[in-house]
C-alpha cells in the first residue's frame, strides 16, 4: 500500500480535536502519517494533541507562528512524505474508510484526484451533499478536505494555497483540476464536515473582497503554463460563480451593500469577461441562480435585491460558498 499523508492545520481547537484524532486513527487504511500543524494555538491545543498522539508513530505535530490556515497547510505539504496527500480540518471528522475510500476510486480508475461525496454536520441533524463530477460542478466545492492526489502534483508545479483568510480553497484547487486529466468520485460521504456559525464560511468582512486577488492568482498561473485558452470558459465560470453569487450573496449581509456595490462586482467581471452570460457553466446551475444571474446581466438591480432576499432566507452562506 502506497503512504497517505494527512495534512490537519489547528489552531485553538483543543476543545474539539479528540474526535478528528480519533476518526483519522481508527482508518482502515493503516499506511498513513498525520501531520498535525498547529498554526500558533494559545489555548493547550498542543497539550491535547500530544498526548493523544504519543503512543502512534503514524502521527507527528508541528508548531509555527500563526499565520493562518494556507500557510499551515502549505508546511504540512512541505514536510509530507507520503506519495498521496489529502486535508482534514481539525473540527470536522472522517469515516472509518476515509483514506481506503478515496485512495481506491484513484487506482481503480487511474485518475488524478480522487473526491468523496460528504456529509453537512448540524446540531440537529446531517445533510449529505453528493459531488458531480466536471470542473463546473467541482470548482463550487474547492475544499481540500474531501480530496486526495499524489503529492507531486502540489510540489512539482509549484501549487501553494495563497496567502489569503477566505477563498484560499479555491486558489488551489481550481490549478490541480486544469493540471488533472481525470478525476473520479467516490458516491458515499465519507467526510463530516461541521457547521460551524463562526467559521470562516460565515464571514461578511472585508475578506470576502479577497477574492479578487484569488482570481487573478488562477488566471495568472493559467496563462504561465499555457492553460488559459483552454480552460478560458471554466476559469470565466469561477469568476461568475465565486464573485457574482457567492461573494454578491456575502456582500448583501453588509451595512454597506448597495446597488453602486453591486456594479462594481459586476463591472469587475465584466471587464474581464463581456461575454460571461453565455458561458456554458451557468446553463448547469438551478434556475433560481440563472433567473438571478440573467437579471444582473441586464442590470436589473430591483429585481436582483428581491432575489438576494429570497436566498438570505432559503440559503446558508456554507451551501454557496464552498
């Protein structure tokens, strides 16, 4: 059996950690390691990490300064050593066939990424989400954390997840789907992701603008390995998708949210895409969405708050902006 590498970034979960530790123990796939990195806790999440790791050679921790979760990340890519990687964050937890799971569906179908369908973790109950397959469906779930590829894939082209407090999923997801020539989906949820009211997929700052310089990041590394015009549609789509509903949806949270506000995410995209009405991403996505996104094309902007009223009601923030 080929070695996983599990990379887990924490920070201040001590209250919470012992679950995801013992999900990732308790894995049918024995040939692991787990590299706990610890992004500058100040509560006694070492003291628990430790002490919940020290009989089981498969698991390491390392401390750093903080510096949010892309960097911790980005040192648990640097010191893997499995030829497989994948993510888990430190409050959700996994199934027991996680790793044989994923790892599996990779050498049965020969593919470069590997995904799993996972589960949506309430106070009071779980919703699986399932996973299409295809970069217009996979680009509106970036997480890390329901994925595994060979570790050379991040290493050999240089992929990092960006110095960003939002959206960094999507920094590097996005370049190992245009570098992949297949990827395959594992049809179970073998993922528990935890809904958290405080997390970061939550967020109304001004972190969520940060997703102007993410963009411009997956353009960039596009057009530097020669991958633009060829991935010109699905790299338009994201722009739609992430600016023009999941940050216009954040954005409408705002004291500050007008419709000046709202041209301007517009005339962003606009700049770069004229032509991003007629991209073929948007014909996949539910009606609601086309109805809103066809108003906002036509700049109908009465309509498009009546809209945004309707999905604050129907929508959690986590279920668009995955």
């Amino acid at each position: 059996m080929d070695k996983i590498s599990i990379v887990i970034p924490c920070y201040n979960i001590a209250d919470d950690i012992e679950r995801c530790i013992s999900s990732i123990r308790n894995q049918t796939y024995g040939n692991f390691e787990a590299i706990f990195v610890d992004d500058g806790s100040t509560d006694n999440t070492k003291d628990v990490i430790v002490k919940n790791i020290q009989n089981d050679d498969r698991m390491k921790y390392i401390f750093k300064e903080n510096g949010g979760v892309s960097s911790a990340r980005n040192l648990g890519i640097e010191n893997a050593t499995g030829k497989y990687i994948c993510f888990v964050d430190s409050d959700d937890y996994v199934e027991k066939d996680f790793l044989k799971g994923l790892y599996d569906n990779l050498i049965e179908n020969d593919s470069d990424i590997s995904i799993c369908y996972f589960n949506r973790v309430y106070e009071d109950k779980i919703s699986e989400n399932e996973v299409k397959n295809g970069f217009y469906n996979l680009i509106r779930y970036p997480a890390p954390w329901n994925k595994i590829c060979k570790t050379s894939l991040y290493r050999d082209n240089g992929i990092k997840f960006p110095n960003a407090r939002l959206s960094e999923d999507l920094g590097s997801t996005s370049k190992l789907l245009m570098l992949s020539d297949k990827v395959s989906v594992v049809k179970k949820p073998l993922y528990n992701y935890i809904q958290n009211p405080t997390s970061s997929m939550h967020t109304y700052d001004d972190r969520i603008y940060e997703i102007y310089s993410i963009t411009e990041d997956i353009e960039n590394f596009a057009k530097r390995n020669a991958l633009f015009e060829k991935f010109h549609d699905e790299i338009e789509y994201l722009n739609v998708y992430h600016i023009l509903i999941g940050t216009v949806y954040r954005a409408s949270f705002r004291d500050d949210f007008s419709t000046e506000s709202l041209k301007e995410m517009k005339n962003y995209v606009d700049g770069k895409y004229p032509n991003w009405p007629e991209n073929n991403g948007i014909k996949q996505l539910p009606v609601f969405y086309r109805v809103y996104l066809k108003a906002l094309s036509k700049e109908q902007f009465k309509l498009i708050q009546l809209l945004l009223k309707i999905l604050n009601k129907r929508i959690n923030v986590g279920e668009n902006a995955l």
